[in-house]
C-alpha cells in the first residue's frame, strides 16, 4: 500500500510518542528465554512492532516447543542473529528462516564462530546466509573467538548472550573500533544486569560460566532510531520550537543518541519520564561525519541535509547494503527524484553537493522505498517541507519498528489545529491537577451523576503514585501552557479488566488503558484529542466509566469506542467498559 503525504504546518509545541528500544527489547527478550522467564515473552508475542514480536515469538519457540523447531522471522536481522546463537545453544533440531530480506543478511563470522564451538549448522540454500538447519549438538568450550574483523556488533552480541551458558565461559577478542559497537556495550549492560559476570579490557572480553538471575526487572527506554525522526522534524521546520518526547532518556549505548551531539542549536532537557529539546536558532549540520556506529541515522540525515541545503560527505556506510533495502542506492535514487545533487561514491559514502534542488520535477514524484521502514519514514518526514505532494510505496513496512509512525503524522497536524500538546504531569503540579479533579467531581455530582468520584477521589496520594509511575499527563494550551486537562494511561494490562461480564473485549490486542481523565472546561473536545493522543502509542485502547456519566460516555462513543460490557472494580462497583482496536 502506497501513501501520499502532501505539506502541512507544524506546531510550536508538540509531544509525539517512540516505540520501545528495539535493540534493549531483543536482548531482554533472549535473556529472559534464557532465564526460562517465558511470561515477559509471552507478553510480546502480538507485540505490534514486528521487529519486537518476531524476536519474541523465535525465542519462544526455541524455548517452549518440541523438536523440530521451526522459525520465521520476518525481516528482523537482530532476531535471526541472536536467535541463530541460541539455537546452537539449546540442542534441538531447528529450522530458522525469514522474508526474502533476510535473506540477504550475511552470518558468515557468527555461523563460523558458533561451528567452532561444536553446532552443526547447515546453510540450506547459499553458504553463509539463511535459510538455515540446525542439529542438536552441545556447544563445547573454546579457547578464544577472534572477532576483530567482523563487519557487525550483533554477531559479538549474539555469542556473548549465550557465552554464560556455555561450558567454561567464552573469551572473545574484539577490535573496539568495530562498526556499531555501542551495541556491544549495551549487551553487555544488560548482561550484566541480569547478573553475568565477566572481565573487559580493551582487545578482549572474557564472560564467566554462570546463569542470569532468575527474577529480572526489565526497564525498557524509548528508541532512540525512532526519535531522530521527530528531532529531525523539530531542525526542519520553522514553526516547532520545542518537541516532548515520552520515555526517551539519555543513553549512551543507545548509538543512534548521537544525533542530537551532531545537530547544533539543539538543547535536550530530561525530567521525569520525557526528553524536552529545544531550538535556539537555525539548526546547522558537519560537513563531513561517519555513521559506521550509527549507520540507521543516514536516511533522515541525508534528508535533513538537502532540505536544509548543507554540503555534506557521509562515509562509514558500507553496511547499508545489507539493510532491508541496499539504503545507501535506494536514498540517492529517491533524493535525486527530487532534484538534490547527490551521488554514491564506492559502498559506504554517499555526497550532496549543497544545492538546492533544480526546477524540472515531474509531479507527482513517485519514491520507491523498497519496503524499506526507515528509506519510507525518512521521506515521509521530507515530503512535509517540499512544495508539492509526494506519493511514498510501501506504507506498511513501518510496522517493522514505529508501527504507529503515520499515526503520529496525523495527530501532529491535529496539534496545530487545536492548539494543545500533551505532557508528563510532575510534582509541581500537584495543586493544579487536584483543582481539576475537584472541579470534575463537583460537575459529575451536580449534573446526575453524584455516585463516581466520591470521598475526594483520586487523592492527592494516588496522584503521585500516578506521577511516580509514569502514567500520569496533562493536556496543555500551546500558547499560554495552562493545563486544560488530566488523565492516566499506561501501556499495559489493567488486573480489573481480567474478567467482563455480559459482553466479551473486542480484542485480544495488546493495549493501552486510560484511567481519571478531566477538562478544565475552557475548551472543547479536550477528551477527544487526549484518546486521539493514546492511540498514538498503541493498536488498542480500553476505558470505563459509570453509568450515569453521560459526558463521558458521549466522548467515549464520538471517539469510536465500542461497547463490550461490565467490569467490576476492586471494591466490587461495576463499570462500563469500551475498547478500540485502531488500524
């Protein structure tokens, strides 16, 4: 399915969700299969990000079924690297094989790695690439891998994952200038984390035989790859001043934070829960960068280069042509469609000569993304600022990792129309917030519906529990910043949900829940663009409310929710409850 996107304005102020950090999720996800903590797997394995589900889906399998196992992991080249490691681990029959993208990805360094520790792995098409077969065979102790030559971070992660299971532990030496290598660092983090031990210096890493603890709390920050779009849109444009992005957090193994050090005129703030970054003049880019540790950030860099048009040569993107797409071709073709000067020189630098883009286009201008998720985002975030519409192929390949990437599109455009964005409520704002509430509560119990709310609910206690989990936003006026609404919502499953009675949920989706949401009553359909918000960040909503909150069921039917039957709260009081599934 294709997508045209044609030009439109941009707020002052915006908040605009990230998916989880897909890099963070894949190794928690091996780690907790190797913990044999199958309940955090299970809850990923309709996971809407694809990248996300595939991994947990493999790991799953690996772990859960009998043998033959069999896997298909879609496009996810981090799955089929770690989960290639783990097979090799668990002796069983398995089969892994994927999209024909997946094809593509080279193994060799890992496959020889993992046969020199005993696995028997056959190439069942081309050697050094899947589809692959591999037989049940203990891997055995080693007495060192030698990866200084290896063109990727994820082959080193991959055998690190496993290496405190392996019988004597694995010792690996490592060139640290290795493509990406931030990575390894962050598997490492994690590792350790989970309780592995091991020994670092700088040409080798020595993981002790051991076990992951048993009981993990698995803290998973926002991605990093998926916000550079958004930070880019805050250097393209005029008219945003100041971006809020929910759970983004300084973190260096994350390789692709790097963006915001290359872009000057950029001011990042982290509070509780959200990273606020602001503009302070006209964003300027180097001329000349590598991108060899964070080689994902060249689509929406060469993007933000032409339209800004700043003279640039990108080297240290060799790696690209073993992307979805070959990236590094598929974005000069597609910049060149809009009249950029750009060339490829060799297979990892790519050139723009710093002029604007000549007149003689022919509309409408038609991009090839070769389903390609970060070539299709990146262009989708230019046609914004171009002076015509262009029409983008493959739209749906975004599910590989911002599912809800157009969605947010959308809502942005929403922002400006209404004049409102949405933010963490913080301590501070306590006294305002429960000024809210009461004015709510006083609405609801004199216009019939004197039942909810009562004994001074939700307490300033449940406020801040709100606030100290992360769930707790306010809608705000853009203009003046004054607080025009509150709510509660959380991605994860609500324990009175569990069970309806007189009706079944519309979907088994995994979903967001929105809890005690007011208006200020000083604008309309605050409500509205607070679910329309929620749905930015997930497949699925649920919601309830009394009977007799006739306001609120109105907003809950106009927002298209669908009525699916009672629920009971913990003190046994029954609620309406609602469901949207958004495609």
């Amino acid at each position: 399915m294709n997508i045209e996107i044609s030009p439109f304005s941009l707020p002052s102020i915006a908040t605009l969700g990230i998916p989880p950090s897909k890099s963070r999720m894949a190794r928690a996800i091996v780690i907790a299969g190797l913990t044999g903590d199958l309940a955090f797997v299970e809850k990923l394995l309709q996971h809407p990000t694809s990248d996300i589900r595939h991994a947990a889906q493999g790991m799953y399998k690996l772990i859960h079924d009998d043998a033959p196992v069999h896997l298909h992991l879609g496009q996810s080249g981090t799955a089929l690297r770690l989960l290639t490691a783990v097979a090799s681990l668990i002796s069983k029959e398995v089969y892994i094989t994927g999209d024909a993208q997946l094809l593509r990805r080279p193994l060799i360094p890992l496959l020889n790695a993992l046969r020199s520790m005993g696995a028997e792995i056959v190439c069942t098409d081309k050697e050094g690439f899947a589809p692959l077969h591999i037989l049940p065979h203990p891997l055995r102790s080693t007495s060192e891998i030698d990866a200084t030559t290896w063109g990727s971070s994820q082959y080193l992660s991959a055998l690190l994952l496993i290496a405190p299971q392996l019988p004597g532990g694995l010792k690996i030496k490592y060139d640290g200038k290795m493509p990406s290598f931030k990575y390894v660092d962050l598997t490492l983090r994690m590792m350790m984390d989970a309780g592995a031990h091991f020994h670092q210096t700088s040409e080798m890493i020595e993981v002790e035989e051991g076990k992951y603890r048993e009981t993990l709390t698995y803290n998973i920050s926002g991605d990093w790859s998926s916000a550079a779009y958004w930070i880019a849109l805050l250097a393209l444009s005029p008219d945003l001043k100041e971006l809020i992005i929910p759970n983004l957090v300084a973190d260096p193994t994350q390789a692709d934070s790097c963006i915001i050090d290359l872009m000057e005129r950029l001011e990042v703030t982290y509070r509780p829960g959200e990273a606020v970054i602001r503009k302070s003049g006209a964003v300027s880019l180097p001329q000349k960068i590598n991108l060899s540790g964070s080689p994902d950030l060249f689509p929406i860099l060469s993007v933000c280069y032409c339209l800004l048009s700043i003279p640039v040569e990108i080297s240290g993107l060799e790696q690209l042509r073993f992307k979805e797409s070959p990236r590094l071709e598929t974005m000069c073709k597609g910049l060149e469609k809009l009249g950029y000067g750009v060339k490829q020189i060799g297979e990892g630098t790519f050139h723009y000569d710093g002029r604007p883009p000549h007149s003689s286009i022919e509309e409408p201008v038609t991009i090839d993304s070769k389903d390609d998720h970060r070539i299709t985002m990146a262009f989708s975030i230019a046609s914004i600022f171009l002076p015509h519409p262009i029409l983008i192929t493959d739209r749906e390949s975004v599910r590989k990792s911002f599912p809800t990437f157009f969605r947010s599109l959308e809502f942005l455009n929403l922002s400006h129309q209404k004049g409102l964005y949405i933010r963490k409520s913080q301590m501070e704002d306590l006294d305002r917030m429960e000024e809210l509430y009461a004015n709510a509560r006083n609405f609801m119990h004199t216009h019939g519906n004197p039942n909810q709310w009562t004994g001074g609910y939700p307490t300033r206690e449940q406020l801040v529990k709100d606030i100290n989990k992360g769930g707790s936003y306010l809608c705000c006026d853009s203009a003046t910043g004054n607080i025009e609404g509150v709510f509660y919502f959380v991605l994860e499953p609500e324990p009175t949900y569990a069970v309806i009675y007189e009706g079944r949920w519309l979907s088994d989706r995994p979903y967001g829940v929105i809890h005690r949401i007011a208006s200020a009553g000083n604008r309309r359909r605050v409500a509205q663009y607070c679910f329309k918000w929620c749905g930015t960040l997930c497949e699925s909503i649920r919601i309830d409310t009394y009977k007799d909150n006739q306001p609120m069921l109105r907003a809950i039917k106009k927002a298209g929710f669908v009525p699916c039957g009672t629920i009971l709260l913990r003190d046994g009081s029954p609620r309406l409850a609602f469901q949207k599934d958004i495609d």
